[in-house]
C-alpha cells in the first residue's frame, strides 16, 4: 500500500475506536509502502536514494530523525517515535521541505563554530545536529582565528572545518579546522586538464551546500593515490575561461567533474602548485588524515559506508560580515 492508504485505514481504525500502528517490521514487510516512505523521506532531505523498499536501520533512522524533526510543529507525531502511526503518516503526507523547522541550536558562545553555523541557518542549509554528526564547511579567504584575509590566487589561504553540534548542550563545536583551498590553482587554471576544463577553463565551485561526497580514493594523476571524500553527485562549478581566476561573470557548469575532496602534498602555503585543478583541498597530508578519521567517525558513515556527505562552501567576506567576531 502507498502512505495514503495507511492513513486512511488508520483513520477509520481511530473512527472506530481502535488503532493502526506499524512498527518497523511491519513497514518493511510491505515494500510498497517502504518505498513510498523512503522517497518521500529522500525528497524531505532525510534519506540518501536509492528508494529501494529496503527498510533497515538506516531507513528506520531517518524516519526517527524526521519524527524528531517535525515534532517541533506538529507535536502529536513525538508519540509514534520508531513506528508508523496516524500523525506520522498525515505528516509525511503533507509536509514539505520548507516546513521542517530549523533545529534548537544554542549560539550564546558567538564563537566561530556557532557563527557559522547560524550563517548556515539563515541561508536555509542543511545542518547536522546530534552526536557524531558532522557539518564539513569550508570558508574562503578566512584564517584559521576566524579573520578574513585578501584571498589573493594560488594560495592556501581558505579553511576546511569540521563541526559538531553535541545533543548535551546543542552548542556548535569546531572538531577540525585545517587550511585549504576551494579553488584551483595557476596551474591548472593557465593549463587546464584535458576535456571539459580544457574547452571551458578550469573549475571553481560554486558558493552553496552540496551532498555529493562518499569515503574512497582520491587517485589525481597516478602517483599519490589516497584515501579521500569523492564526488559521486552533480555539483555546480564555474569555469574560468578567460583565466582570470575569479568566478565574476563565468560559465555555471553543473555535473560531476571528479571535484574531490583530498589532500595538498605539503605544498607550501604560497603555493598550491598542482595540488588543484578544482578539487576542496587541505593542504597538509597529516591534516587532510585528521580530517578523514574525524568524518568516518560520523555515525551516518558507520551505518552506511556509502553515505554521502554534505559540504557547505561559503565566502568569507560575506560570512564575515553578516556574522563578525564579538
């Protein structure tokens, strides 16, 4: 049966003083019915794809994160937490995207954890709230102390940041936060690979949140071949054809471009050499393996190696300005 279907026989089952409730393995049982859930929970943003009508605990887990969720409006599904009930069928019915609540954050810190996250908030990202959950951003031209810097090319002068928001206290914490770089550097950017950066001009990506990265290797050109977050999804780039180094009044191009997430060979800060050609860089080897055992201690990970991660790219003036320092 399809979620409508339920609700209509949980209804009549309330119209005559009874009740239908299906727990986990009764949703399960019905792969119709499982199907229908995770695609409404896929499109509510709660659930990586495919629907397959396979309802096991990583379904199971975003039904419970949505009922959590949703809870906040609609208080009467916080009762049917772990199964399928009247209020949350009605509510997966009739819900959408933009109806789910922001989540309870607590920012009196105002430190740069909580500042970002609140910038992320305002501009209606998803953000990660609970233990072992993490939010990957990476702010451009920013310092590691939360200080804007000139953003000048080829430099290493971005942070990649990892945030917690722990169920304890709801107060962002900063796990992680290591120099990068978001764009490309001279070299690919006056050289461009070949294919499509070659006929259009190298990649910057495009200031947005994204879910497009899974753990695996990052193989470059062949010669240092490691362990890295990999695009598997489209995301939107712009491509510096007249090879000025700046995103004004390029190309969008969108699609998936091999735009992985994946260490700088050490190179030095004023030089990101060949280490880009579009990708999300940390520049240090030791840093970037900091940052891959932090994210794959990320319970969605743990549950589901092929978890897809959001990034959040951001700017720094912009941030910065909404958001400064105290």
């Amino acid at each position: 049966m399809r979620l409508e279907n339920f609700y209509q026989a949980s209804k009549q089952a309330k119209d005559n003083k009874g009740s239908l409730n299906y727990g986990i393995e009764a949703i399960a049982a019905d792969k119709e019915l499982a199907t229908h859930i995770q695609q409404v929970l896929i499109w509510l943003n709660f659930l990586d794809p495919p629907a397959d009508g396979q309802f096991g605990r990583i379904s199971s887990d975003a039904l419970v994160e949505f009922q959590v969720a949703i809870s906040a409006i609609r208080p009467e599904v916080a009762d049917e937490k772990g199964f399928l009930g009247l209020a949350t069928a009605k509510a997966l019915i009739e819900t959408k995207p933009s109806d789910i609540p922001a989540p309870k954050i607590d920012y009196s810190l105002n430190n740069l954890a909580a500042r970002i996250i609140k910038y992320m908030v305002e501009m209606n990202y998803r953000v990660s709230v609970g233990d072992k959950k993490y939010n990957i951003v990476y702010v451009e031209g920013m310092n590691g102390d939360g200080t804007l810097n000139s953003d000048v090319p080829n430099h290493f002068n971005d942070r990649r940041i990892v945030i917690e928001i722990p169920n304890a206290d709801s107060r962002p914490v900063i796990r992680g936060n290591w120099e990068g770089t978001t764009e490309p550097g001279t070299s690919f950017s006056y050289n461009p690979m070949a294919g499509r950066a070659k006929e259009l001009g190298a990649a910057r990506i495009a200031f947005g949140q994204y879910k497009a990265w899974a753990v695996g290797i990052h193989y470059g050109g062949g010669s240092d071949p490691h362990e890295a977050l990999v695009q598997k999804t489209p995301i939107s780039v712009y491509r510096d054809k007249n090879k000025d180094m700046m995103r004004t009044g390029d190309f969008l191009d969108t699609g998936v471009f091999d735009i992985n997430q994946h260490w700088g060979f050490d190179y030095p800060r004023t030089d990101i050499k060949g280490a880009s050609a579009g990708c999300l860089v940390g520049r240090t080897r030791d840093g970037h393996r900091e940052f891959m055992a932090i994210i794959k201690q990320d319970i969605r990970y743990q549950r589901n190696k092929d978890y897809l991660f959001h990034t959040t790219v951001i700017p720094g003036d912009e941030f910065l300005a909404k958001y400064p320092a105290k």
